[in-house]
C-alpha cells in the first residue's frame, strides 16, 4: 500500500514521509505539515513511537495494543483502501504504515488557519448578538450548539466535490422539520455530483432544480442566532466549510423581509420597521417607474403647481424621461459595484461623493432634472433597507423592467408588470412551501409574525409554513 501511495502523491513537495523503526520494523508517517497539527502529532505519535523503538521488543504485545486503540492517547482509525489513505491526507489527517499490513492508521489532527470570530459585517444589528460565522466549519457548529442546547439538533455530513471535497453539514431540529422537505434536501445533496464547490451559492443554485425565478429560495445568514431561531421554527439550514454563510429554507417572501433585530425590539418597534421596510421595498422597485409613467403619459394627474415645477426643470433636458431615468440609474448602480470593489477605508467616500458630485453636474450641465436625481436618490436609498441582499438584487433587477415597460405604455405597463410579478410569486414554491403564505394562501393564524410583530406571550404556535403539524406549539398560552 505504501507504494501506491507515494505513487499517488508523486510531485507533491510538502508532503512528509518520517520513518520510525520499531522493533525491527519499519513503520512511516505520512502527512503535510502545513494543514496538520504537528505538535500534536510529534507529541502523541511519533515520540511514543520512538519510545517504543527504544523499549524492550515485544512486537506482538505492540500490535495488540495498536488493534485495541491504547498504543497512543489520540483516536485513530484503520483506513483500507490507497484512494481513501490519500484523500485522508490531503484533507489534513496523517497516517502511520506500518510494513507489512495491508491497512493504515490515520489520526483526525488537521489543522488549517482560520480567523477568529468576528462581528457580523452583513446584518449588522443594534440590540442583540454581535457574532457571525466564519470560514472554519467546527467553529460555525460550535456557535450553533451554543445557541440550542438539545439532542434534537441532527447533524447530517456530506462530503461534495470531485476535487475540493468540501465538508457539508445539513442541519435541523428533529421533529420540528417536515420530513418530506429534510428527506428532499437530503436526495438533492446526496446526487450532486460536481468538480468542487467553493461557496455557499453553489450549492443554492445546484439544488434550487432549474428553477429560473430571480426571486430567492434560499435564505442567507452569517448570523448564528438567525440559524438558531430559523431552526426552531421548522426550517432546515445548510453549512458549509470555507463559507462563513448558512442557508436556510424553505422561505417565503415575508420572511426575507425580517430582520434579527425585529425580535431584540419591543414589538411597538418590531412592527413599525416592519410597515417601513415593506413600503420602501416596494418603493424601490416601481417609484422611476411610476415617475416616468406619469411625466410622459399621465401628466394630467399631476397637481397643476407640481407639474409646472417638473416642466420648468426638464424645460432644457433633451433627452425623453426614459432615457433621463436610465442614465441615472445605471449611474447609479455603477456607483454602487464602485463602492464594493473599492477598499472599504475609502469606498464609502467615493461612493457618496461620487454620487453627489455626478448628479450636481448633470443637473448644471442638462442632462438630468432634479426632480428625476431626487427620485433615483430616494429609489436608491430604499433599496438599502431590504435586510437579505438577494431579494434587493431581484427589486434591483425589476426595477429596469418595470421603468421600460413604464416609459413605453405607461401606468398600464407598470400595472401589468406587477399583476404578472404577483401571479409569479403567488406560484412559487420554496422546498413545496407557498412563497407568499400567509397572503396566498391566506392563513389567518400565520399573519401573528409576518406584517406585525405581536407580543411573544401571543405567539404561541409556529408558522405552518415550515414546521411539521404534530409539534407547532412553541410555548403554553
């Protein structure tokens, strides 16, 4: 076998090969130093080892004591096959061969570098828990565990990947979970078969079905009290090593909606952000729409005061409102991918004076009105207030469809545009679950966490969109 293993690692440097004789045989460690623990290593393995190189012979009673798992005071565990030796030693566990047996001991030591835990950058919040995941698994588990402290909470590992075998772990409260959604999440994990996943969205996208809606089905999180309260309440999360990410599902529209902070608040609060938040998600994507529907077809609607204002400031403006408000808003969302790629100490700068000082200009200069900047500006500051970045991009993205359908056939255009956006989503399913319960279908009980907040002592029971119907009490009225 040790032949064959070298042979597989052929032009691999950092790889080690240490050989201790012991009692007249030959037995060989073999690891990369970069991804083990060496000090563990050299402490528990290889010093025995070479005590035991220094001790009275008794190979027989040293084998014995090998088979019995008491030769060193780390776990090990036989390994048979040369693929799977490799793939233990590449993924960070060393391995000792001993001449002469036709299987190898391996040692669970690895070690790869990892930031400490940081506070959330994402979904930042005022009240409540500062810690966010990082890119090492075990830790991310570890932050869950410490929030639900429960054999309930079921860890189901899957290793996914021809080449990057990244670890993934599906996790759940058992009995909480529909058994239909754990068992079809678990078959979609189970086939993937793909040359690596490096990030979280892979697996979004592999599993989401072809499903070809810019709408999310998935929900992301950093934040480990996010997965823990999801969690409680039936839905199913993904982790995944080097991804400091979790995803959620099923989902529903409302829900990408929430924020943590909505629940650190009084329920007064929860609620106002809440009304707040929905209309200006709803702002963001249809106010350019609505704004050049009404300048260029149905000015009449206008009051007289207001709509002499808009015709003075777009007297000199030669181009029409739809070309005026896609200039902005294209300007816009150039800015804005500035303002992520640029270093963090000075992208926020530029983004902001960028923007006030591209749309002084075009306003002196004509080529934009006032009024339209102001209506890009608040369009843009809106769509900041949608917690979950995935559905501000889907407003983002609808936010184009719908100005040119409202610049061509106007206040019709946008309404048809939103009758076939609503009919999508009232379609939609996420995991089997309806995207816009409690609205469709109407499910009264429901409406208790979705619009409003009420208070805690009222919501007894969990949304029937994600838990199993045997076990939705969540406390005694």
């Amino acid at each position: 076998m040790l032949e064959l293993i070298k042979e597989q690692l052929t032009d691999c440097s950092d790889a080690v090969y240490q050989s201790i004789n012991v009692y007249g045989h030959s037995c060989m460690l073999i690891y990369i130093p970069s991804i083990v623990d060496t000090l563990s290593l050299q402490e528990f393995v290889a010093t025995p080892l070479k005590a035991e190189a220094n001790a009275k012979p008794n190979w027989p009673e040293f084998m014995e004591r090998l088979d019995h798992g008491s030769a060193f005071a780390i776990p090990y565990i036989k390994a048979y096959h040369p693929d799977r030796v490799v793939d233990l030693i590449v993924g960070g566990n060393p391995i000792l061969s001993i001449e002469g047996l036709p299987y190898v001991y391996y040692f669970e030591i690895a070690h790869y570098q990892k930031r400490a835990v940081s506070e959330s950058q994402n979904e930042l919040v005022v009240i409540g828990p500062q810690e966010a995941f990082i890119e090492d698994i075990q830790t991310n588990l570890s932050l869950l565990r410490h929030k639900i402290k429960h054999a309930d909470l079921k860890t189901r590992h899957f290793s996914i990947g021809k080449y990057t075998k990244t670890d993934v772990y599906l996790v759940y409260l058992e009995g909480l979970c529909k058994p239909e959604i754990l068992a079809e999440m678990q078959q979609k994990l189970a086939s993937l078969d793909v040359d690596g996943i490096l990030g979280i969205s892979y697996l979004a996208e592999h599993m989401s079905g072809g499903q070809l809606s810019p709408f999310p089905v998935y929900q992301y999180t950093e934040r480990p009290d996010s997965v823990a309260a999801s969690l409680m309440e039936g839905r199913i999360g993904i982790m995944q090593d080097g991804t400091p990410s979790a995803l959620l599902a099923p989902v529903t529209f409302f829900s990408l909606l929430q924020s943590s902070e909505d629940y650190y608040q009084s329920f007064y609060a929860g609620s106002w952000i809440r009304l707040v938040r929905l209309f200006f998600s709803l702002i963001s994507m249809i106010l350019p729409a609505l704004y050049v529907a009404i300048t260029t077809f149905h000015s009449q609607i206008i009051p007289s005061d207001l709509l002499i204002t808009i015709a003075a400031a777009r007297e000199n403006i030669p181009f029409p409102a739809l070309t005026e408000a896609l200039i902005m808003e294209l300007t816009f969302e150039a800015l804005r991918e500035a303002g992520t790629r640029i270093p963090k100490p000075v992208g926020q700068t530029v983004s902001i004076i960028g923007g006030i000082v591209i749309g002084q200009a075009a306003v002196q200069a004509g080529i934009v009105s006032a009024p339209m900047v102001i209506v890009v500006s608040i369009t843009g500051i809106a769509s900041y207030i949608i917690p979950h970045l995935e559905l501000g991009l889907t407003f983002r993205l609808l936010r184009f469809v719908l100005l040119v359908l409202g610049g061509t056939m106007g206040l019709i255009g946008v309404f048809m545009a939103v009758f076939v956006i609503y009919g999508h989503l009232a379609h939609l399913r996420s995991f089997g679950s309806p995207y816009l319960q409690p609205l469709a279908p109407l499910v009264f009980e429901d409406w208790k966490d979705t619009v409003f907040r009420v208070p805690t002592q009222y919501m007894n029971k969990r949304s029937s969109s994600f838990t199993d119907r045997k076990n939705r009490r969540r406390q005694k009225p």
